[in-house]
C-alpha cells in the first residue's frame, strides 16, 4: 500500500498532541489536535488519549507516535516523565488496540529529529548534527551523514552531580525561577559538554526552547553552529509521521 497522509502523534510530558501529515511535503494537512497528558501518565491513560486523538481526526489508516523512552521494536526500555509501569510495555501493541489502527512507535526526540533532517534545519546537512528537544526534559538525536542514530539518552548524562535536564531543561528554569542568563549559563556548560564528546557541525535546538533562541543564543560559547529547529514544535508530529510511511514501506518490500 503506498501511503502518504499519516496521523501523526507526539507524546509529551505535559501534553499529547497529533495531526494528519502529508509525509511528502513534511506539511500538517489538519490544525493540531492536542489534549494533556494524564497525571502519572500511566499505559491505560496515555493510551485512551492516543485513541481520543484518532477518533477526533476519524482516522482509520497508519499512525506514526514519538514516545518518551528508548523505543526498539515498539516496546518501551525507559520511562522519561510518564509512569514506571510502562517500562517492558508494548507501545505499538497498547496504542494499536486503542486506536484501532496501525502504529510505529519511536523515541520522541528521534522523530523530531527525522522531521528536521528531512524537511528542516537540518535538510541536506551532511557530517555530524545533534539535535535537541529542551522542554520538560532534554531529549538528544544523533545524525551522522543523514542516518540516524536511535535511542541515544544524552540529556541523563551527568553534569555537576546532576543528569544535564535535572540541571538545564526549560522545566528546570521555571520552577528554579532562574533568569535566561542564568539559565543559558547552564546550558551552555551542557552543549560544550556535547561539543567536547562529538564534534558536530551542527547543533539543532528543537522543542519548546526552538521559540525561545533570541532569549538565549548570543549566551552561547560553543564553536558548532547552533541554529533553532525550522518546525517548531511541529517536528514530532511530522517525524514520527514520516517514521511511519518508512517503516510500512519497508514492511511492504518484505
């Protein structure tokens, strides 16, 4: 079956939000439908909502989902800002029984980054780019002349006795109420920390934070160049999307 509009989903962890993808075009076909995640974000939860969102776009066909957790063959190894329980869990399977459709789950931050490879900042960039989501947490992507490496968890690596988005996530600026100089203090410590490790020649600053550049951007040291995500927050959306016309198209071949 040759398929290009997906439903795409994006889990977050304060809100789960989808729309129908022309996976072409990398363009929403609809406006985002968004509801907010559950407290505690349990499997039973997170999956009604998934199914709210299908219902509300009617959609009966494939659906791509970016998830909060290192993600391999559609069960979750980790659980990053959603419950515990959902570590072992099928995703795809839980998502697929409650929306009645078929699903390809992978990690969030990998799917933004698909989304900015292929129609964003970073379109027809070779070399090393790095692309992370800051929000609730710091999610990382790794592109190494255009292909993907999955399930990376940069933003857990410690830095000054903390993991990086203990210390530099947006979540952390509000509730510290700290100041963006301060803020972009240490997320300036966190991206030289990145620099020293890989070496890339691009840095993407996706999520909610990719809004926020002008607050934060002429604070930074590193030498990599670093430019805001093009599709916002937006990317997930298109990303997991896309994921899903690959992984069905490959499934075809087969």
């Amino acid at each position: 079956m040759k398929v290009k509009k997906i439903l795409g989903i994006d889990v977050g962890g304060s809100g789960i939000k989808g729309a129908i993808v022309n996976t072409k075009t990398g363009k929403l076909k609809t406006r985002r439908y968004r509801i907010p995640t559950p407290e505690g974000a349990t499997p039973d939860d997170v999956a009604a909502v998934v199914g709210k969102i299908a219902t509300h776009f009617k959609w009966t066909g494939p659906i791509g989902c970016g998830f909060p957790a290192v993600v391999r063959n559609g069960i979750a190894q980790t659980a990053a800002n959603v419950d515990k329980s959902w570590i072992g869990t099928n995703i795809a399977q839980k998502f697929e029984e409650a929306s009645g459709c078929p699903v390809v789950v992978l990690n969030d931050a990998d799917a933004a980054g698909m989304a900015e490879m292929k129609f964003g900042a970073g379109k027809d960039k070779n070399g090393v780019v790095m692309l992370f989501t800051v929000g609730t947490g710091i999610g990382t992507v790794i592109f190494s002349h255009g292909k993907l490496v999955p399930n990376t968890e940069l933003g857990h690596v410690l830095l000054n006795t903390m993991s990086a988005e203990e210390y530099a996530s947006d979540a952390v600026r509000q509730n510290e109420e700290l100041s963006w100089e301060e803020w972009a203090g240490r997320f300036n410590e966190y991206l030289l920390y990145m620099e020293r490790l890989f070496w890339p020649d691009m840095m993407i600053i996706g999520g909610g934070m990719s809004k926020k550049d002008d607050k934060f951007n002429d604070q930074l040291t590193v030498k990599t160049d670093v430019i805001p995500a093009k599709l916002r927050n937006n990317a997930g959306i298109i990303g997991a999307a896309v994921a899903a016309r690959l992984e069905f198209k490959s499934r075809n071949k087969h």
